[in-house]
C-alpha cells in the first residue's frame, strides 16, 4: 500500500483541498460545479473535471484504507435490490444490511438475474469472511434460487433463507439514503464510473453509521479532517 505522500504525489492540490472536495461530493447534494464554486470562495482555481478524476481516482483506495477499520456486521442480512439509471438505462445496485441496519456489501450488476445475484453472495461473503445464519429475501425467485445454489457451493446447510416483506422494510428504508444521493448526480454515464462513485457513497454511508473502529488510531480532535488523515496514514 502507498504511503499518503506517494498517494498524492504530483498534484497540484494539497491532499486535504483533494480529500474535502471527495468527501463533500459523495456525502452532500453537490455537483462538481458547486464544489468549484466553493473552492473559489476560498481562493482556489479548479475544473470541475479536476474533482470529477479525483473522485474516480481516490475512492478505490480512500475505501481500502477505511475497511481496515470495518467492524464485523451481524448475521442475519435483508437482501434487496434497487435501481441505479446509467446512461439513460437502469442498472440494479444489490445491497444488503443486518437485522441492526449496518451495510453488509452492495454490488452494482447491469442485468437482475441468478448469475447478478450470485454475485453478490459471493462478494458479501468475501468481505466479511463467514456465512451468515439468515437470509432475508423478497419474493423475487431468482434471488431465491441464487441464495440456495450459493450456499450449496459453500456449504452453508445451515443457513436459513426466508421470504418476509415486513422484515426486508429495514433494507428498503436504506436504499434511501443512497438514492437520494445518486439521484441529483448527473454525470453517471459510463457503468464502472458509476461503480465507484457508488462504492464512495457506500462507504460514507457507512462512516456515518458508525461501521468502523478507530479506537486504535487514539485521535486526539474528533473532527472530519483529523479522523481521515488518521486513517489514511495509519
């Protein structure tokens, strides 16, 4: 892993004025034109397509660094799917939470099938490195089937797959969060920018439901900026 100087080696901008406009992007209903326009009020001269290559350049590794810190999430997920539009077409965002609200993983596919849904088993279970003990599911049966076959190839016997929309209102409810944060974004035009612009929203959401263990790194302000620098340099 990069140091957090050889990160941002050879930018014009220092690494907080990259981190602030990355971080403002993905947590608030701002577009890059308004990032620039803030950015000028405080004397700095940027293109909107500046902050738009370092959202696209940063999030994969602002998200590595912060899953270090990941606390381990419950196992019982509610598993749904929503929608994202990608160049005037939808593509399906699958996500999923434990019974305590707290993101287990999401996945971005172009297609709502068994092979899409597969998928996403395979990479909540590579995230969080154990089966869980529960499944909640909608009434969609090739989610159905892709959770049986899935937990057949991993041996999960004892996992219990079931069917309840009342109990899946918790995963619906935090759709929300992110779509009103992707709806008002209009630059979503090519299917792996949106992936990580997505995975950037993600993980601020993330942050703010207190999905991460920083006791270790002793912060001594407990402001945005010193948490990030924290974990980035840790």
């Amino acid at each position: 892993m990069l140091s957090v100087e050889e990160l941002f080696k050879g930018r014009h901008f220092d690494r907080e004025v990259i981190i602030l406009c990355v971080r403002w992007y993905l947590r608030y209903k701002l577009s890059f034109r308004d990032l620039v326009e803030m950015m000028a009020e405080r004397g700095l001269s940027l293109a909107h397509t500046t902050v738009m290559r370092w959202v696209q350049r940063y999030v994969p590794e602002l998200e590595k660094r912060w899953n270090r810190f990941a606390r381990q999430v419950g196992g019982s997920w509610r598993v749904d799917e929503s929608y994202v539009k990608i160049k005037g077409r939808w593509a399906y965002l699958y996500r999923a939470v434990d019974k305590a609200g707290k993101t287990v993983d999401f996945l971005l596919r172009a297609k709502r099938d068994v092979a899409a849904a597969k998928a996403f088993f395979l990479r909540a279970l590579t995230s969080q490195g154990r089966l869980p003990h529960k499944i909640t599911l909608d009434g969609y049966q090739a989610s159905h089937r892709a959770a049986r076959e899935f937990l057949e190839q991993q041996g999960g016997a004892r996992t219990k797959i079931r069917s309840s929309k009342y109990l899946n209102n918790l995963i619906e409810q935090d759709h929300r969060s992110i779509k009103l944060r992707l709806g008002p974004m209009l630059g979503l035009k090519r299917f792996r920018n949106a992936s990580i612009t997505i995975a950037g929203v993600e993980l601020m959401h993330r942050i703010r439901k207190g999905q991460f263990k920083l006791g270790r790194l002793r912060i001594k302000k407990n402001r945005a900026p010193e948490i990030w620098n924290a974990v980035l340099a840790a």
